[in-house]
C-alpha cells in the first residue's frame, strides 16, 4: 500500500468519522440499533486508520529527526494580511493525542450503547462530529485551522450536554460554553498579536505554527519595559483559554458541574482528551513562542499546579456522588500535569506529556464505568452504592485497574508519568532553581507528593464503599432484593441470572478493554511511549528551560553579591 | 471630466431600472392580484444586477457619481440583500393574509413592493453618490420608504407607536446630519466630496477648517449612528423591532446599517488625511466600545425575540465601528500588507446581513404556534405569533430544518468558527490589532486603545454567546406540545435555506467575499501597503514547505 500516501492517510482518518457521521444521519430511520452500529463501526474504522498512521508514523525514519509526516495543505482564506491554510500533520507532540482521541471515541460510542434512546441519531452525529473535531486540532498547523477546531468542539459538546445531560444540563451546558469560550477569545487575540508582530518584523505573512515558532526565536516579543512587556501580555492572554481548559484551579468551577451533568459518553471525551488541549496550546504555543515569559511565569503556574492536586484531592475526599469525585480527581491530576509542564526540566515536561495520555486512558475509563454503574444501580451516590463486587465482577476488576492507574501502582501508566513529573520536580527544587526560590520549590515538591498519597486516600475509600462492602441497592434490572450477604456461589437459578445480567456486556467490555490494555502497555514498556514524543517536547520546552535558568543564574549571581559585597 | 449627460444616465442605470419596476409595481397593482407586486420587485432587482454586471467596475466619476469597486459593491450587497428581504417581505404577506388578527393589514402588498424598490434605489444611490446633495437625496429615499413599509405593515397600537417612533428620531438623524453637510460645504465651498477633499487637504491648517471640521465629523458620525442603530441614536431599536413584522425588521436590521456605513466610509475618505485624524478616530473607538457592550448587555435581559435580536443588532453596529475606527486611524507600519478596517467592514456587514436575514427569514417563515390547550378545556383560543424566546421551545422536533437554520445562523453571529461571522470578527481583530502594529501597548497610546477595542470586541462575543445560545437552548434543550405552524409562507422558508446556502459558501471559501471587500475597501480608503513584490508568492511558499 505504498501508493497510499501519509497526507491522504491522515486527510481520511480525520474525514472519517465526517463521512460516518452522514452515513448515520442517512440511515437514522433504520432505529437505534442500525445507528448505533454504524458509529461504531465508523470509530473503528478511524481507529484503524490512526493505528495504522501511527505504526507508519513510527517507521518512518524522517519523523524520528522531528519532521512532520502526513503534510496536508490547501489554501483557504489567502488575501491580504491573511494567509489562513487547511494544514494539517503530525508529530510528536500531537502524535499520541491524536491516537488517544481515535481510541476514546470508540469508548464514548460503546458506553453509550445502550444508555442513549432518545434521539439516537442526534447523539451519535455529534459524537462523530467531536471525533473529527478533536483529530483535526491535534493535526492543525495552521494557527487559524487549530483555533477553529479548538472552538468547534465546543459545539457538539454543548449539545451532548445539553440534550443527553442529567436533570442541570442546561445551566451545565451554557455554562461550560461560556466559561470556555471567554477564555479561548482571549488566547485568540493572543495568537493573533503573535502573528501580527511576526509579519511585521519578518516581513512575511505566515499563519503556520512551526514557521512562527521560528520566526519567533529571531524576532522574539519583547520583554522589556521598552516594549510594553509585549511576550507577557501575549502569554497571559494564551494562558486565559489555556488555564480554562486544563483546568488550573482558580478557573476549574465548570468542570465538576459539565463533567457530572454530562452524558458518559461526553464525559469520556471531555476528561479523555478536551482537557488536554489546554497542556497541548502551552505546548504547542506558549512555550516555544514566549520562552522568556514562560520562564517567569513557570513558578507560579508550578504553584497553581500543586494548588490544583491539593485543593482537587481534598475536594474530591468529601464528595458523596461518584462522578463528581472522579472529576475533582482530573482536578487533581491534572494539576500534576501543570506541575510538570512548568518544571521545565526534560525529565518532567516528558513525564507530563506522557501523563496526558495516562490521564486521558484513566479518566476517561473510570467515567465510562461510572456510567455503566449508573445505568445498573440508578445512582452514583457512593453511600447508597456497595456490593458491586459481587454483583459485577468484572466491573468491580476494570474499576479497580482504573483506579490503580489513576493513583499510580508501579507496573502500570499512571506510575511512569507521576514519577517522572515528581523526579523532575524534585530536580528543578533541589538544583534547578536560586536560593531565593529553593525553600518554595521544595514545599510545592512535598505537597505534591502529599498530594499522591491524598489521591490513593479518596480514591481507594469511594472504591472501598462503593464497590466492596455491603450491597445497598439492588440493580433495577433485578425483580430480587440482594442482603448483604448474598454472595456469587450461593444460590443458582434466578438469582445466578441476575448477577450474569448485572456484569460487564460485550459493548461495556468493548468500551474499557481497549484502554485497560493500554494502561498496562505504557505501564510496562514506557519507553515505546517516551521515545517518539521526547524530542519534539525537548524542542519546545528548550528555549524556555534555558530562560529560566539564565534567570535563575542573574537572581543566584544577585544574591550572592549582595552577600558578599558588605 | 466631460461627460454627457445620457453616460450618466448608464452610470445609474441599475437604480432606475430599480425605479421603472417600482412604477411597473405601482400601476399594475390596480389590475394584478397579491403576489404580483413582489414578482415584479424580485424581476426588478435581477435585471438591475444584471445591468450592475454589464457595467465597467473601474472608476467612472461625472456628475457627482462615482462607480469605483466601493460602490460596485455596496450596489452588490444591496440588490443582493434586496433579493432575500424580498422573498422574506413576501412571506409576510402570506401572514398577514391568513391571519385573521386585529393588528396585521391585508393587502396593499403591491404599493409594498414598490415601495421597497424606492428604498433600494435610494440605497444604492447613495453608494455611488460623490456628492453632498445626491448623497442626502439618496439618505432620503431610503428614509421615506421605510416610513411606509413600517406604517403600512401594522395597525395596531404597536405598529403605530414603532413607525411614529421610526419616524420622529429619522427626522432628527436626518436634521443632524444635514448640519453636517453644511459644514462640510462651508469648508470645501462644493458639494463635490472630491473637491471638498482637496480644498481640505490643501489647507488643513485653514481657520474654517479648524474650526468646522471636528462639527462635521461630530454631526455626521452621529448622523450615521442612527442608520447603524449605534451609541448615542440606537434605543429605538428594540421598541420598532418588537413593534413591526419579522420582515421589516429583517430590512430594519441590514438595510439602514450598509446606508450608515457607507456614509461613515465616505466621510472617512474625506477626511482621513486631513487635519485633525485623531479626532475622528478616537469618536469611533469610543462609539465602537459603548455600543457593542450596550447592546450585548441589554440583549441579556430580553425574552421578545425581535427585542433581543434588535439589541443583538445594536451589538454589531459596535462591532462593524471597529474596522471604521481601525481604517480612520491608518497603520504607521508601512511594511505590512494589510487588509484595510474599512474592507474587514464591509465583509463583517455582509456576514451579518447574511445570518440576520437568516434569522428573521425563519421567523417570518414558522409564523404562528398554537397556544396550550387541551381538549374539553373550552373553545380553542387563537394562534399566536411567535415572539419570544420561549416560543421556540422544542422547535428542533416540530421543524428540525428551521431549528438548524436558525441555530447555524446565531452561531454565525456568534461568532463560533469557522461560521462566516468568525470569519468578519477575525478580519476585525486584525484590523484593530495592525492599528501601529510594532509599537509598544502604553497607556493612552493609539495602540492601547485599539488593543483594548479588540479585547472587548472578542470579550462582547463571548457575552452575546450567552444569549444566542439561549435560543438555541430553548430550541434544543426543552421539548413542547405546542405545535408551530409554519404558516409564514414558503418564499420566507425559501429565503431562510438560500440564507443558509450562503453561509455555508462563506464558510468554506471566505476568500471571494474578502477580497471582494478588500477591494472595495482599497479603492475608496487606500492602505499604505508595501508593493506585493515583498511578499513571497503563495505557491512558493508551499513549495518552499
């Protein structure tokens, strides 16, 4: 298949599920069962495509020197100051988020299997549309092209919220578009200002992101008084959309309230990959193109960082709805990812990057069994759940992997990312930083390690009472009361029946099989991970990782005249 | 320029043809039925576009007329504009003949129809108009009309109090800018805006000029501020758009605000290079923040739908000042190619017109609902009009392809990408950001105040967000048993799918409307621009890469 070219390779992969999605609303009369098998079907296909992108990816020798493969480019809007360009391509920074937003969809249209009967075509085009959304913002090269899907995938989201929500979807929904939208305008104007001040210094219109990432080493923005603190302004208007989406904590207050009120499905995808465009945009743009400013803001955001996993795991220890908690631990974990990001040692950033991917396989699976718990017990109170174990074996197994991925068990992926961005901090703490910051560096390392053991706490006690004890509430689907002691050997026949019904279905195995083996893949073999991503991290965060050590290096050189000198 | 007198008859001739049909419509209505009287303004506006095309876009100038790719394509927008408010118009008719109500008038749709054609004719003149008085008589034959259209439309209480309102505050705009004009000729001593521009930037130090200038850019700016429904002449708006029909307040909407903006442009062309540049700059920054936040903030609290659209119509007033703001305050970096304000102006009017025509098609075309009631609960009470937000509840099962219309359409004005509204609020941005691109953002510098307009510019768009998606929240979101009736007539429908067509078109190729706009912008304001030698050729770049 050599005649298959990598650019068209990637233009069908991100078009699939565009295609699927029509093929969707065409067949919509058929009823739900043809609909929802056309979804998945069409995730999978895409899926295929990704993998086979990426193993191509992977071979290819060009990518490993940080080329970008699969180059795709038309113009679109090319007039004047504008050159806007429908490019797309992958490297190794998008590389893995793009395979994790291919592997997800599959997920979020199998939880919904069964959960979704009103308006099932509705449901499903959406998914779809969000698919091809989240693909392309990972492959955008264009600034334009990646603010367009970044804002898009707010749309399909909004309705999947708003229309297959709980009892608040409404205020949820408008709520989570608002919140981001306001943010991301700002990180518009940003871009925008970058753009400008690159054609106007290099005397070249571009909108292409690797070109303006050069040109930005040659014509950085200025920070200086002289120039009106220009790459701050610019870095602080990136970080309002960015710091939304994470979320960092000031700004995480939609998130508990979308992620609860949301459908599983939409959850799936919200945790699994939205919440990564922020990291990705501080990846992608601010790092690389504001080097200086990102240096001086790296200690702050370390600290909103760790803010983050403390505030997220002492929240998420007294929630008593299931979801909920689940979503104050992205809070949580996502604050980790922060805290790598702006360590800015190779060994944390890589550790970071990583982590999304870890997260968004967790998160996104401890959602999607949430959701089947809800479907089966008709709550998500932890205190009137209990007893699953019995129940639903193998719910009980994939919840507690998930839960180990997500606190971190050696041997599986949240392990190998938690450690790395926690060693790299420790690194920047103890070595890294000026006297003048070494004491705050090190507490904001020891509360994140706290904030490790935190994480183990409330995720360990929700899994204790919800899954382990007692049985509470016996499944709706049962006509039989269940009493605590009712164990799985005891009594055959009927009650048998219904401990089969109440487990894992094919579907439901379908949705979390595919990440519960990637979990224990990156856990085992994370270097297969490491590897394609670690130079493309290296290259954007090593302009900012020497600013800040050059700035470091003034503040110890000042303090150590100004001991010396009496 | 000696010209005779029948070339300038061909440079106007697609506003007489306009003209003729007005008559034909006029006449014939005495012996033809109801829909004859749109048939012929439809015909009307075809043959004047097709009498726009056959015509030379470059500049012709005589008699006061000048025909420059500013005005070819503001003829454009209007006859374009002119073709959907038509079919639109028409699907009130069809309302307005079925309904039984007190306050909607039957018939009198012929004299409609010519009346509108006036209306356009005068719009259109005032695009080509290169002269005071052509250019107040143009002004005027789309006042008048709208008199008509908006009395004729409604006999209720309502309906009068709008068209009386309308009426009142359209002779004070008027008188306003007449002033303005005045002082205009009392500098250039003709009413020849070319010879009033070189009279000024002859002598743009001159006493008079000192003196009468920063009064004429005052007055008409104000002047102008009615026709776009902007700060300090916009509170009308709400009242005369809850008060008429959906397709007057479709024409009400896009109509007046190409008249607003094409006086403002010429104004701005005048005077730009000319003695006090600051002055005018900083009035349109100011009107340009006021109104858009005005009018997001009161569209926040409104339940009518014609209210909140009004008050949404206010907000991109706002947003259209800034490119004008952007153009009357020329970059100072010569270096950078750009796409002038007064271009991203007009190609952000055209999206909007698009979406709002939309919008308002779609509300002409789902006409009426039925009111909550249940069998054996008494008799059936009457249809109701649709006028609030809540009466769209659920629409997206009773009348899936207007939910989705209407839905893309507030997305658009919203500004969500890649909808043509983010494509008119990018080139805005743009324009307001180049603004002394290079230089550092100090407080009080030019760059700072138009740093800080593009701040509230995308911060206003995330505010109207808030309340398009109520719309489209209740649409979605809520389910009904009142059933729509879809009573508005098919053109109206019509009207909403070509709607829909088109910005589908803009959203995947904005170039055509852009550079059509961007030549247009060039022609009337020309941009200090480097040579396009300087540039890198497209293609190269891409084989470069």
């Amino acid at each position: 298949m050599n005649g298959f070219s990598p650019s068209s390779h990637l233009l069908l992969t991100i078009a699939a599920p565009l295609v699927g999605a029509v093929i969707a609303w065409l067949i919509g009369s058929r009823g739900v069962s043809a609909v929802r098998q056309s979804a998945a079907v069409t995730t999978l296909v895409t899926l295929a495509l990704a993998a086979w992108l990426i193993v191509r990816y992977l071979a290819d020798p060009a990518t490993a020197s940080g080329l970008p493969y699969g180059l795709v480019e038309f113009p679109w809007l090319t007039e004047g100051i504008f050159d806007v360009r429908f490019s797309l391509g992958l490297d190794g920074l998008s590389l893995w988020m793009f395979g994790l937003a291919a592997l997800l969809s599959v997920t979020a249209v199998f939880v919904s299997w069964d959960a979704i009967k009103d308006r099932p075509v509705g449901f499903y085009v959406l998914l779809l549309v969000l698919e091809a959304a989240m693909l392309g913002v990972f492959a955008a090269r264009d600034v334009i092209l990646f603010y367009v899907f970044f804002e898009f995938t707010l749309v399909p989201l909004f309705f999947l919220i708003g229309i297959w929500g709980h009892d608040e979807r409404r205020r949820a929904a408008v709520k989570f578009f608002i919140y981001t939208l306001t943010g991301s305008v700002l990180t518009f104007l940003g871009l925008l200002t970058i753009v400008l001040w690159h054609a106007a210094h290099a005397n070249v219109v571009t909108f292409d992101i690797e070109s303006l990432v050069d040109g930005t080493k040659i014509h950085p923005l200025p920070m200086t008084a002289a120039g009106g603190w220009l790459q701050m302004v610019v870095f602080l208007a990136l970080l309002a959309g960015f710091a939304v989406k994470v979320p960092i904590v000031p700004l995480h207050t939609w998130l508990p309230l979308a992620h609860v009120e949301a459908p599983t499905g939409g959850s799936v995808d919200l945790a699994g990959v939205l919440l990564k465009l922020g990291i990705y945009g501080f990846l992608r743009f601010s790092m690389p193109m504001l080097p200086e400013a990102t240096a001086v803001a790296a200690p702050w955001l370390f600290g909103l960082g760790v803010a983050g996993i403390v505030y997220g795991a002492l929240v998420a220890l007294v929630q008593t709805d299931l979801k909920r908690l689940i979503a104050y631990s992205s809070v949580s974990h996502m604050g980790y990812i922060v805290m790598g990001l702006f360590a800015l040692t190779p060994v944390a950033t890589e550790g970071a990057n990583l982590q999304l991917v870890n997260h968004g396989l967790s998160s996104a699976g401890l959602f999607a069994l949430v959701g089947m718990i809800y479907e089966r017990f008709h709550t998500r109170n932890i205190a009137s759940l209990g007893g699953i174990a019995s129940k639903a074996p193998w719910l009980a197994v994939f919840f507690m992997l998930f839960t180990f991925s997500s606190i971190g068990l050696p041997g599986l992926n949240g392990f190998v990312g938690e450690f790395m961005i926690l060693l790299g901090s420790f690194q920047r703490a103890w070595s890294g930083v000026s006297p003048a910051w070494q004491f705050a560096y090190l507490v904001m390392a020891l509360l994140a390690v706290a904030g490790v053991v935190l994480g183990a706490w409330y995720m360990l006690w929700a899994v204790e009472r919800a899954i382990f004890g007692g049985s509470r509430e016996p499944p709706r689907t049962s006509g039989h009361g269940h009493d605590a002691g009712h164990g799985g050997h005891g009594g055959h026949g009927a009650a048998g029946t219904d401990h089969d019904r109440c487990d894992l279905r094919w579907y439901e195995l379908c949705a979390v099989l595919p990440l519960a083996v990637f979990v224990f893949w990156i856990g085992l073999t994370p270097a297969t991970f490491l590897a394609p991503a670690a130079p493309a991290v290296r290259k954007a965060t090593a302009a900012p990782a020497a600013a800040f050590a050059a700035r470091m290096q003034a503040e110890t050189t000042a303090t150590v005249a100004r001991i010396t000198t009496p | 320029m000696n010209v005779t007198s029948l070339e300038t008859f061909s440079l106007v001739a697609p506003e007489i043809v306009l003209v003729l049909a007005a008559l034909v419509a006029y006449l014939g209505g005495a012996f033809a039925g109801l829909r004859f009287g749109w048939l012929v303004a439809a015909a009307g506006i075809v043959a004047a576009m097709s009498v726009t095309r056959g015509q030379a876009a470059d500049a012709a100038f005589s008699a006061g007329i000048s025909v420059d790719p500013f005005s070819t394509y503001i003829r454009w927008t209007v006859l374009g504009l002119g073709l959907l408010l038509c079919l639109v118009q028409s699907g009130d008719l069809f309302a307005a003949a079925v309904s039984r109500g007190p306050g909607l008038h039957r018939g009198s749709t012929c004299e409609e129809a010519g009346t509108f054609l006036l209306l356009l004719a005068g719009l259109s003149l005032v695009g080509v108009a290169g002269d005071l008085v052509l250019l107040f008589a143009g002004l005027e034959l789309v006042s008048i009309p709208t008199y008509i259209l908006l009395g004729l439309k409604r006999t209720d209480a309502r309906g009068q109090e709008a068209s009386l309102k309308y009426f009142f505050l359209s002779l004070v705009a008027s008188a306003i800018f007449l002033y303005a004009l005045v002082c205009l000729y009392g500098i250039g001593g003709s009413t020849d805006l070319g010879a009033i521009a070189a009279r000024l930037n002859a002598e743009a130090t001159g006493r008079t000029a000192q003196a009468l200038l920063p009064l004429a850019i005052g007055l008409g700016v104000v002047g102008a501020a009615f026709r776009l429904a902007a700060v300090p002449m916009h509170f009308y708006a709400p009242d005369v758009y809850e008060g008429t029909s959906p397709g007057n307040a479709a024409l009400l909407s896009t109509l007046p605000k190409v008249a607003g903006i094409v006086v403002l442009a010429r104004l701005l062309a005048l005077v730009g290079p000319a003695a006090s540049p600051d002055l005018l700059w900083r009035i349109v920054v100011v009107l340009a923040a006021v109104t858009m936040t005005v009018g997001n903030v009161m569209a926040l609290w409104q339940s009518n739908l014609r209210r909140l659209l009004a008050c949404s119509s206010i907000a991109h007033a706002g947003y259209l000042l800034v490119g004008i703001a952007a153009a009357a305050a020329p970059s100072i970096s010569p270096r950078l190619l750009t796409t002038g304000g007064l271009s991203a102006t007009l190609f952000y009017l055209a999206t909007y017109a698009i979406a709002t025509i939309g919008v308002f098609g779609a509300i002409a075309y789902l006409g009426h609902r039925w009111p909550e009631w249940t069998s054996g609960s008494g008799p059936r009470p009457p249809r109701e009009e649709i006028a609030t937000v809540d009466d769209l509840d659920g629409l997206s099962g009773t009348n899936p392809v207007a939910a989705f219309a209407i839905a893309v359409f507030l997305l658009s004005l919203a500004g969500i990408p890649p909808l043509p509204g983010f494509w008119g609020k990018l080139a805005l941005a743009i324009s307001a950001l180049e603004v002394d691109g290079t230089a550092a953002i100090e407080l009080g510098s030019r760059r700072a105040w138009f740093v800080g307009l593009a701040v509230l510019l995308v911060l206003n768009a995330a505010i109207a967000a808030a309340y398009y998606l109520r719309i489209i929240a209740a649409m979605y979101f809520k389910t009904t048993k009142r059933g729509v009736q879809a009573d508005g007539g098919l053109s109206a429908g019509v009207a909403m799918l070509v709607c829909l067509v088109l910005v589908g078109l803009v959203t995947i190729r904005p170039r055509s409307l852009l550079s059509a706009a961007s030549r247009a912008g060039e022609s009337l304001v020309p941009h200090v621009a480097a040579p396009s030698a300087n540039l890198p050729d497209p293609t190269d770049t891409v084989a470069a890469r």
